[in-house]
C-alpha cells in the first residue's frame, strides 16, 4: 500500500507541475493460468491505472495487479505486482494538455509475485489498442496484448510461457485546463 500512495503522489506531482492530463481509472482482469485446475481463476481487485502524456504520441501507463485467487482448494491474494506501457499513438496530438485518443501500439512489462505457486512473472508484450475519449472526462481504452512471460521458479526451474490478454481500461482524465 505504500508503494501505491508513492506512486499516486508521484503521478499528481509530475502533472501538478507539467500541467498534463492524467488519466486515473481501474483495469478489471481475470487470469487463468495454463497449470490452473478446471474453474480456477484470478481476480484483480485492485486494478488501479494511471496514464500521463509523455509527449504529443506517447503516454506512459502504470497500473496495480493485486489477484484474489479462487480454487476448490486455495482461496486468497495470489499475485502482487504492477505493469508498465508506453502508448504510442499514431494520430499526434496539437497539445500535451489534449486527452490521448485513437490507435496506438504499446510496449509492455509486468513483474509479479505468485504467493501460492512461488515465483515471479516478468512478462513482455506488444498492445494494439484503440482510446476513446469524449467531450466529457471520461476515456475508456481496449487493447490487446501477445508476448511472453519468464517464471522465476523459487523450487524448480525457470521457464519461459505464452502470455495474451485483452484490456479494458476505464477511468477519468483529471487536471484538464480545458
């Protein structure tokens, strides 16, 4: 939770002063695991995202992975991490202070920590996506991500796995000066 707040008062800060946008919102995800039993599943039930203007084409994306694991055997907070993208939108826009919208290619990385199976995910993804925003505040991105995930075993060896997900993130621009 520390680390959060660090992170919240960061992001104000560099937009208080840089007089950007800053888009803050929540990333709802499941995650199933391919070594998951049948009916096992992952909830992110802290998926805080935050998005700032970098320049006129890119943004940079941080958001919270906090799973809340539901099996037949083991029920609790699984994985603990975050995940950084960088947007790069192909329509520029004519002002940092205009909300990011349109197509956009996006590099990711995630790092996690599996509390029940004990290891680490480092995962490293391309997105395709596409950020709508209206007149109001309110923006909501879709996005596709495909890469890799490398398993840091603590008991056996590291192995490397296919990562896909699909991203929906919701949420408000705030500090705009329009």
């Amino acid at each position: 939770m520390k680390t959060l707040s660090t992170i919240i008062l960061i992001c104000i800060s560099v937009n208080v002063f840089a007089q950007r946008n800053l888009f803050i919102g929540f990333e709802p995800s499941v995650t199933v695991e391919k070594y998951y039993d049948k009916n096992e599943f992952d909830v992110n039930i802290f998926p805080a995202i935050f998005r700032i203007p970098v320049s006129k084409k890119l943004d940079f994306r941080i958001s919270t992975i906090s799973n809340y694991h539901f099996s037949k055997t083991d029920n609790g907070l699984s994985n603990l991490g975050i995940s950084f993208g960088l947007p790069f939108y192909f329509s520029k826009k004519t002002s940092l202070m205009d909300k990011s919208k349109g197509f956009y290619l996006s590099a990711n990385y995630g790092n996690t920590r599996n509390l029940f199976h004990k290891h680490y995910a480092l995962t490293f993804a391309l997105e395709p996506g596409y950020s709508f925003a209206w007149e109001s505040k309110f923006a909501f991105h879709i996005g596709l991500q495909y890469g890799r995930t490398l398993f840091i075993n603590d008991f056996s060896q590291n192995e490397w796995g296919p990562h896909f997900g699909l991203n929906f993130h919701l949420g408000w621009w705030i500090f705009n000066q329009e």
